[in-house]
C-alpha cells in the first residue's frame, strides 16, 4: 500500500456512492482516512458542509484539504491523479462508452431499487422497470468478464455498489435478480472477489436491516 | 456511413449546440442532420438504441451518447486545438462538478418555468434563479469559468441563453436583473463565432415554446 499525504472521505456506511470511491482508492493500493458523517439523520459535520456547500452530502474526497464532490467525478480525478493501474480503457472511444454507461447507471439504478423498496406494496411496474434496466447492462457487458472489457475498471466500480441493495429489492420486490439476469449476477458474484471491493462493502443483509428501519420510519411498513 | 462526423440534432436543443461549439472551436467539419423528433429516423434509433434522444454525435460510423460525454471525447481526440478540459486533474474535476451541476438543475428548472403556472411556476423561478446566482458565484471576477480560456462549463452552460427570452416572456420576469454578472459572461462568450454561429435565435426559441405550451394544452 502507497501513503500519499492526506487522503479524506467523509462518508456514510450505507452509501454506494461512497464506495465507489473506497474501491477506486483500495484498486489504486493508496491508504486514506474514512470518516463517517451522521448524514441522514442530521448532525452533518462544518467539513462537511464546508466543503460541499451545494449539495451538502457524502461522499466528499478530500486531497491535501481540498474537496472534490459528486462520487463519480471523484473516482474520474483519482484515475486521473494516479494513473496506476488504470480503471478507463486507453482509447478514446472506449472512455466515451464507459462514460455514457456510467452515466447511465447513475441516471437509472438507484431510483429503479428505491421505487420497488419505498413501495408499500408490491409494485410489479417498478421490478420490471429494474430487471428492464439490468437486462441493458447485461447487453453492455456482452460476453465480456467485465464492463471494462478483460480488466476490473470504471463502470465496474459505478456499478458494484449498488448490487448491496439488491438484497433488499428481491425480498421486498419478491423476485431474485439471479434467476431474472443471470449474466448480471455472475459479473456481481467476479467483482466480489475481488478484495478492493469486497472490503468497501457493507454485508447486504445489513442494507436490508436500514432499508426496513427506513420503511418503518417514512411510514411505509 | 464511413469516416468522417456526423451530428444528428435537433435546432432547439440545447445538448446539441454544446456539441456544435466544441465542433467549432475544434474546427472540424461535419455534416449536421437536422432531427425530427415526432417521427424518430432510423438512423436515431439505431445510434442510439438506449436513450433514443439527439444529440448523437458519429465519428467514422460510431455513435457517441450524451452531450457532455461527446463534448469530452471530442476534446480529448481533437486534443491539439483549443483544449477545453484544463490540464490539472483537480481543475478538471472542478470543471466536471460544474457542467454536472448545469446538467442536473438548468434544464429541470427552466422547463418548469414554461410548463406551470402560479405557485409552481413562481417556485421555479426561484429555483432557477438560485442556480444562476450560483453560477455566478463561481464564475467570479473570471472572464470564463474556471480562470482560463473559454472552456468545458462555458460550453455546458451557455446554450441555455438562447431560451431565457422564452423563460422570461413566459415567467415575467428579467434574468439579465437578476443576474447581470452571468449575463455579461453570456456576451462575452456570444463575441465568439463558434458560440454565436451554435446558438438558435432566442424568438425562434420563444415561437417554438408557444407552439409546445399549445400541444401539451399549457394556458
């Protein structure tokens, strides 16, 4: 592992958007200090909202004190800031598809998996809205191991995150996402092996404890 | 379709006139396809299948997706010309928050403006506002965004000019009053060719807002 001089994230446990930023790091062997801000339920630390004062939340990457916001422009300017080993492919065309994919999953996936489980009910539109939007990824990834071809890299760190909340989807949404994208599901099964993943996330049944108390306190149970 | 650029488009949009200004300032000649979205082409849906929206920028036959992500390609194979991304990593960072911030809230906010009325319309505004006000404040005492040449955010966001006359006929209100520091930023970038050549005419823009409102039954 690499020291360099003052790496911060503010963050919370439950954020995939925090950790894509602690795989993006873990993948480059660099050391950083995580500090966990209360972000959900008031007490957002001044750092905190020193440093991101236009949307006030986690995660902020902090470099020598310096804040950059906004998960993946964070992970772009650590590829960026420490060039080895590469998450982008090295053509041009190739980065513009991680970045339209990238921007894709941003656009689509967490609000896919928040209408299913901030549904009382079970809501049939919203799990087909899901499966709809994983069976494109699938058709992204094609045959390759990953989406950034042979090699763990940028939307593959977009994505993974977001896998600890399907959990929480299936048993609410009453599906299972191996059975609906199987192809989806073997890719999520090769990023969690890798260790620079599997130690940024949290265990998924523990998301689906938050989900349940967050059912419970927006009155949805 | 071999070699060359091609931009499928559509006049209004503004996405679309980010891509026409990086083109020009690049200086790379394409060929424009002018777009019609009630009757979708083939060629659209078959570039892109995903969103099915312009713009579409096709480089040697290959589509590129989504303004700001062509206008980085563009920047990044163009790269000997008029960069638009600074070089310092945490420059461009700073660059990419920014469009990122235009592309979450200007468009969302400005809509709002000419699709609502009485409370709504009045809380968009204010909205839109706010964001300007923002934008100002990182504008600064810049000539640009970002402190050096006309650049990355510079693009993202001034294309939006061309629609504040709709927004403000249909809103009743002055944005140049609200905020004269962004407005004088707009006039500096609209003394660029490329800016001014990509931008469609703010009345033809108010006509085609009036044309909408009557389509989807708004008044």
């Amino acid at each position: 592992m690499s020291k360099a001089a003052g790496l911060l994230i503010l963050d919370y446990w439950v954020s995939p958007f925090c950790q894509r930023v602690k795989i993006a790091l873990n993948e480059k062997g660099l050391q950083y200090e995580d500090r966990h801000e209360n972000d959900l339920f008031g007490g957002k630390s001044e750092l905190l909202l020193k440093s991101n004062p236009v949307y006030q939340k986690v995660p902020v990457f902090l470099h020598d004190g310096k804040p950059v916001c906004e998960s993946t422009i964070i992970v772009s300017y650590i590829d960026e800031t420490w060039s080895s080993p590469p998450l982008l492919p090295p053509c041009s065309y190739g980065r513009a598809q991680a970045r339209f994919w990238a921007d894709y999953i941003d656009k689509k996936v967490f609000d896919a998996t928040g209408n299913i489980w901030r549904s009382k009910e079970v809501n049939v539109e919203a799990k087909n809205e899901f499966i709809g939007i994983l069976k494109q990824l699938e058709e992204a990834l094609g045959d390759k191991d990953y989406f950034n071809g042979a090699t763990f890299g940028f939307v593959d760190i977009i994505a993974i995150p977001l896998t600890c909340w399907f959990l929480a989807v299936e048993r609410i949404g009453g599906f299972t996402v191996a059975e609906e994208c199987p192809k989806f599901s073997s890719w999520t099964k090769r990023c969690l092996q890798r260790e620079s993943v599997a130690k940024a996330l949290p265990d998924p049944e523990k998301v689906y404890e938050f989900v349940l108390m967050f059912r419970k306190m927006q009155g949805i149970e | 379709m071999e070699g060359g650029v091609v931009l499928l488009d559509f006049w209004a949009s503004m996405f679309g006139m980010r891509v026409r200004i990086a083109l020009a300032e690049k200086e790379i000649k394409y060929e424009y396809r002018e777009q019609d979205l009630r009757n979708k082409s083939d060629l659209l849906l078959q570039m892109n299948p995903v969103h099915k929206k312009i713009p579409v920028l096709i480089h040697n036959g290959k589509p590129i997706c989504e303004s700001l992500v062509q206008v980085q390609y563009i920047d990044e194979v163009w790269h000997d010309k008029a960069p638009l991304l600074p070089a310092d990593p945490y420059k461009r960072a700073t660059a990419r928050f920014w469009a990122d911030f235009v592309d979450k809230k200007m468009y969302d906010s400005g809509s709002k403006i000419w699709k609502t009325k009485g409370e709504e319309q009045e809380a968009a505004k204010k909205e839109f506002i706010e964001n300007l006000k923002l934008l100002e404040g990182e504008l600064g005492d810049n000539l640009y965004f970002g402190g050096e040449g006309f650049g990355y955010v510079d693009v993202a966001l001034v294309p939006f000019y061309c629609w504040f006359y709709a927004y403000e006929q249909c809103g009743g209100f002055s944005i140049e009053a609200e905020c004269p520091k962004l407005i004088a930023w707009v006039k500096r970038c609209m003394q660029k060719e490329s800016v001014a050549k990509s931008l469609a005419d703010p009345e033809k823009v108010y006509e085609f807002v009036l044309h909408l409102k009557k389509a989807y039954g708004i008044e």
